[in-house]
C-alpha cells in the first residue's frame, strides 16, 4: 500500500473512504484519474473485494485504457484479473450480448455510425414524402436521440406541435429499421441497458448483486440514461463513487446533463462528498484566470483551486488584425518557442470553439513548411474509402446491415440505379424481410421468388451481388478478420477502383485502405465482432498519435488533454461564447464552462487571441471580444490590450527568431523571414497566371497594396482559393 503515501490529504480520504456513496469534485489537473485507479487498487488490496465485483466506467477508450494500465502497474495482472472497466458504451454492448434473449435483437447485432444513423433517417423522411428542407435529416436525428438520452422510446415521444408529430412518426419508423437490420445506435446501448435493469428484476440483481463497487469516471458528462444504469448497477450495496467537476461538463449537445452531479447528491443525502483543489498541471495565475471565468457561473459548488508550481507566466493577450494575422501570429509563436527550446513541437496546441476554424490555422502551418497534427475520428475512420471497406466488413458479418449495404451496394459501380434500389427496399418490406435477406436469395437466380420483381437489366447485378454477399457471410464464419478484408478486396476489385485515376489522391486512398488493413491483421486470434465494435466506438481522442508536432483540436475534443503551451483562437463574441447562447442562458454556462476548460489545459504558457475583422460569406466583418475576457483580471494579462494598443509587457516579451538556430531543433523549422520589402506598386493583376512552389499553377483574382506589402488572392486548381503576401509567397508570373 505503498501508493497511499504519494497522495495528498484529499486524496488519500477519497481512496480510502468507507463504503456507501462516494461523491469526489475534482477541479482540474487535480489527479482524478489516480484517485479513480488508487480506489480501485485499494479495494482489492486492502479491503478484500475481488476483482470480478468492480466494474468501472469512463468515455474514452485511452481513458479505460490508462486506467487499466494504472491499477495493473500497482498490483499485478493476476490480481486484476477480471474487473470490467471500459467505457459505457463497451461495456453496455457486453452486457447486451450475453443479455440478448431479452431484446429485440440477434446476438451478433452491429453498432450503426452517425453516418449510417442519418443515411437510415434520410431514407425514412423520403419515404414518408417530408420535405428535407423543412424536416432535415439531421435535425430529425438529433431530436431522436435527445429523446433515447432521457429514456424516451418512439411511442412515448411527446407531441405539442406539427414538429413533434413529425418526429414521432420518423423516430418510430427509425426504430423499426435498426432492428429489422439487427442493428442498435450508439443511444440505444445505453437504452436498451437500462431498460433491461429496469424491467428485468432477475437481471438488474444478477449484475448489482456481482458488482460490489461501481465507480464512475468524468460523471459530470453522464446523461440521463447513463445515470439511471449506475444506479441500477449500485442499487444492492450501494457502493457507487462518482468522480468528476460540474465546472467541465460541456458536452450537452450530446446528452451530457452536469445536474447529474445534483441528482446524486439528493438520491444519496448522505454520501461522502470530497473536494479535489490542488492542481498538479498549471502555474497560479492560469489557475487564477481560469477562477475569475468560472466563478461567474451560476449553480456551482465552489472551490478554490492552488497549485505548489508558483505564479508562472502571465496569460498573454493578442488582438490581431484579421484572420489570417491571428493564425500567422499563433504558427510564428509556436516557431519561436521551439527555436528557442521552451518546448517541444508537440507540447503545443491550438484550440478553438469549431472544426470549420481550422482551416486557415492549417493553411498556415502549411505555408510554413511546419508538421501539425489535426485531432478528430474524421482524419482516418471518416475518410470514404475507410468507411466503404468497413461496410463492406459489416455486411458480410450482418447481411441485414441496411445502413452497410445502402453505403456500398453499387460500389465500385455495378449498375445498381436508385430505382433498383427503391424496388429491392419495396420487396424486402412487402415480404417482411431485410433487403440483404433478399439478396442473399436472388444469388439463385430465376429459383428466386423475388426474381420476377426486377428488370431483367436490374435482377443480374442484384443477383451477382447477392452471390458475393453469401460467399462473405459464409467465409466470414471461417477466415480471419484479414482474410475476409482480402477476400472483399480481391471479389470486387476495389484496389483497381480505388487506383483507377492513378493520381497521388488516389494513392493516398489505397494507403488508407492498407492501413485498415494492418488494424485488421492485429485481430487474428480475435473475432469480426471485436473488429467492427472497436472500430464503432473509436473516439477523437483515440486517434492522436505521438507525432512530435502542434495538436489543432476543438475546445470540446481538448478535454482531458494538457499541454504546455495553450494557443486559444476565436475570442470574440459570436464563437466564444458561440452565438447560438445568446439567447439560452444555460448554453451560455455551458460555453463559458468551455472557456474554462479550454484555459485549464495549459501548463506553462497560456495566449489568448482573437481578431478585430474575421471573414464571413467572403466579406470581412468587423468583431466584438468575447464578453468573457472581461472576467480577466487585468493584472494577469501581458500583450496587445483590448483596444489595439501595444504595451510594454508586449514588446519585451517577444522572442526574436534570431536567438537561435534552425538546426538546433529537432523540428524542421522554415528559415527566419525577412523583413517585408515596402510594396509601392502593384506587380500582380487579377486575371494573371502564376505558379506557386507547394500549389502549383493559378490565377490571381485580387491585388491591392496593404501594410507596406502587395496582398494577392489567387484560386489555384490544386487547394481552392487562397490569400497570400507577395513578399513571402514566392510566386512566379507564367
């Protein structure tokens, strides 16, 4: 029990407090996850509880995989040896499989996507003859799963206007599709798991009386079903203990409800409640900035956090003349930290409030010559090819996969038109069958009963298709998880489908589709269902590599995360706080929640930034800050004031590129830029064609003189339209 002794005293009483609930506040960088792991080893160690009585549940598969690591490095595996610990979702799809006699449902169900959601409610909005424009798919989604995160099923769903009817009828039709195709949402986990506790008897006291201690991890992002399911897990001994900060609950746009926490407190009046304040990751004046932000949120539970790490470096503050100027000032400082060796490429990051905002942060780093890695699931699993390979997987594992086999029925090409595939939809209904059921019969040819529905030009390669799909379905049974990728790959021809252009783009496609294949070879002594579950749950932050480079992510996806120099972009009113707030004072909470978590992740260095003009429907358009920076004291911040104006604290701050040496960096660094030549006429007109060295050929669409330099735009064929400085974009008339 060696471990206790690292702990501090707040620490130590939520490792080893006594059984009952257990509520920890954990500011952050306060050590959440060694309490989590330290309470876990301490049961077993010292308190006799096998490891088969605990189940823990966080939301990130590196999360459970951390925590895994953790509590095994401090007793052995041996010891450990049976605890269930992953993520809700995970560890619902376990229980739902050995549960499954009491669902709707085949044993091998598969998980749907977000994608493969909103094709099947897509194809329900078209059926039910709704205009797409008023009733869009993905509103229609979002609406449905709001429902399912407070345990609302179709028929239930509350009716008050037209709207409500609409997605009544689609939710209720939306259901029947996922389980005609064998198939649950990412909602319908937790859903369908907490309705088992609840209307099983036999069930619930099964898995609540197994399980003496159930822990939550980050229990301020649970939703509503998530918490009625530990409470379900917990209802025989009571031994629930939830770790986690209502001040960092930001995922409401998902289900995430931080009154969880309050729940807790009033379902278990007289659970322990302990207050995690030291900080182990942030110097006092990030921790002080972030303080002044938070304590004017409402509702909370206050608490003081400090940290032994000193004052550090004061927040510096940078108003930028447009867009462009804010992401060349944040691609310049990160350059001068690591010449300067402050830190490591991949200590940096830049964060911002939406995806779309990375763009012209990436078009900096690429005009610099400079690596940086873009965190989100899309960069590898959202990629076409990836998702088309996967389908492909999933359809011969499940043939009544709907979602799978509407994404990949005509790829590579095979003479599938819509109308073929609206009268495979209208049989397969007509004969209460799946459309994959269908087509697995039509591989008989003329024997088919449903032959005679089709065209003779439809039925061959609906019947050529439903041959391939039984010969995976039946290999699928047999080969490895890579066999059967080869086996898909070599009967329809998708490398020559992919390669068929022969450009580099394509190449990088076949790469992507290599690389899946890779993933697929490390599952040769595990099961397709393994395969395609993992792949189902992989979240943003999974996908971050070791690459020693900046990390660009959105606010939401940094959660979690430290790094020790934080560039925070956007900060003015309308993207931070966003301006669908405005109006809504709790998504205005939740946004300066956000702001909150966004300033916590640094450990060193902090810089806040926005722009005075920021480009908007291709016109500029002048800003307001954040009403946020506000709640900044003034003595924390150094750098460009709120009106414009330089200060001294910003000119002496500056590291000039000049203190050190490209080669004295392990980062490929671009040589320092010269200083801009004073522009007194115009060498670029629009209409002319240049050549840029990374770009290639273009044609300049805009010119004038601004700031001591010529300002060109230029539409090039390779990336779109670009802004560029003539001065540093080295570009050559043709």
């Amino acid at each position: 029990m060696d471990f206790l002794d690292k702990l501090n005293p707040q620490q130590r009483k939520a490792v080893t407090a006594a059984d009952g609930p257990v509520l920890v506040v954990a500011g952050p960088g306060s050590g959440k996850t060694r309490v989590l792991t330290q309470r876990i080893a301490y049961l077993i160690a010292s308190e006799g509880v096998r490891p088969w009585q605990i189940i823990a549940v966080t939301f990130t598969n590196k999360a459970a995989k951390e925590m895994d690591q953790r509590v095994k490095a401090m007793l052995n595996e041996q010891a450990t040896e049976g605890i269930m610990l992953g993520t809700f979702h995970s560890i619902c799809a376990r229980i739902l499989r050995r549960e499954v006699e009491h669902l709707p449902l085949e044993s091998n169900f598969v998980i749907f996507d977000s994608d493969d959601q909103e094709r099947i409610v897509k194809s329900v909005v078209k059926e039910l003859n709704l205009n797409e424009k008023l009733y869009r798919p993905a509103s229609i989604h979002a609406a449905i799963s709001r429902a399912k995160n407070e345990l609302i099923g179709p028929d239930d769903y509350p009716v008050s206007t037209y709207r409500d009817e609409v997605v009544k009828r689609v939710y209720v039709e939306y259901q029947k599709r996922l389980i005609a195709s064998n198939a649950v949402d990412f909602d319908d986990l937790l859903v369908y798991t907490a309705r088992l506790l609840e209307e099983v008897p036999s069930v619930r006291d099964k898995y609540a009386q197994r399980f003496r201690h159930v822990l939550v991890d980050e229990f301020q992002d649970t939703n509503l079903a998530q918490y009625a399911l530990v409470k379900h897990l917990a209802s025989f001994h009571k031994n629930i203990f939830c770790v986690g900060d209502p001040d960092q609950s930001v995922y409401a746009w998902r289900g995430a409800d931080w009154r969880n926490v309050h729940r807790f407190e009033q379902d278990f009046p007289n659970a322990q409640v302990v207050l995690l304040e030291q900080n182990y990751r942030s110097h006092q004046n990030i921790l002080d900035a972030a303080m002044s932000v938070i304590d004017r949120a409402g509702n909370r539970r206050k608490k003081k956090l400090f940290s032994d790490r000193g004052a550090g470096d004061k927040i510096f503050f940078f108003e930028a003349r447009d867009d462009y100027g804010e992401a060349a000032f944040v691609v310049d400082t990160i350059a001068q930290l690591v010449l300067s060796k402050q830190f490591e490429p991949g200590d940096c990051a830049v964060m911002y409030r939406t995806n779309a905002m990375s763009r012209l942060i990436e078009e900096a780093f690429l005009q610099a010559r400079l690596p940086y890695r873009l965190v989100g699931a899309q960069r590898f699993y959202g990629r076409r090819e990836v998702k088309d390979m996967i389908a492909f997987m999933r359809l011969a594992h499940n043939p009544a996969d709907e979602a799978a086999l509407g994404r990949i029925i005509n790829v590579p090409p095979r003479g599938i038109g819509e109308k073929t595939l609206t009268t495979l939809h209208l049989v397969a209904r007509q004969n209460g069958i799946s459309p994959g059921a269908v087509l697995l019969d039509l591989a008989r040819g003329g024997d088919s009963p449903y032959y005679k529905a089709f065209t003779g030009r439809a039925a061959l390669p609906l019947a050529d298709f439903g041959g391939m799909l039984a010969s995976w379905h039946n290999a699928a049974r047999t080969l490895t998880t890579a066999e059967l990728f080869d086996h898909i790959i070599r009967d329809t021809n998708f490398k020559a489908h992919i390669l068929e252009d022969e450009t580099e783009e394509s190449a990088e496609r076949w790469e992507n589709v290599e690389e899946l294949k890779r993933l697929a070879l490390e599952y040769s002594t595990r099961s397709l269902d393994e395969f395609l579950e993992n792949i189902a749950l992989v979240a943003d932050q999974d996908t971050i590599t070791d690459t020693n480079a900046p990390t660009l992510l959105t606010l939401h996806a940094a959660k979690g995360l430290e790094f020790g120099a934080v560039f925070i972009v956007g900060l003015d009113d309308g993207i931070i706080p966003h301006s669908r707030s405005f109006d809504e004072p709790e998504q205005m909470e939740e946004e300066r929640r956000l702001f909150y978590v966004g300033i916590t992740r640094a450990k060193d260095k902090l810089y806040l930034l926005r722009a005075i003009q920021r480009g908007g429907r291709g016109l500029s358009e002048e800003t307001y800050p954040s009403r946020f920076l506000e709640d900044l004291p003034a003595e924390l911040l150094v750098g460009k004031t709120r009106t414009g104006r330089p200060t001294t604290s910003f000119s002496s701050s500056r590291t000039s590129y000049g203190n050190s040496s490209p080669s004295d960096s392990k980062w490929t660094l671009p040589s320092p830029p010269k200083a801009a030549p004073v522009a007194s006429s115009q060498q670029f007109r629009a209409g002319t064609r240049i050549k840029h060295p990374l770009w290639g050929e273009g044609m300049v669409l805009d010119s004038r003189l601004q700031d001591n330099d010529e300002i060109v735009d230029v539409v090039f064929e390779s990336v779109g339209i670009k802004r560029l400085a003539a001065s540093l974009a080295n570009l050559t008339i043709l």
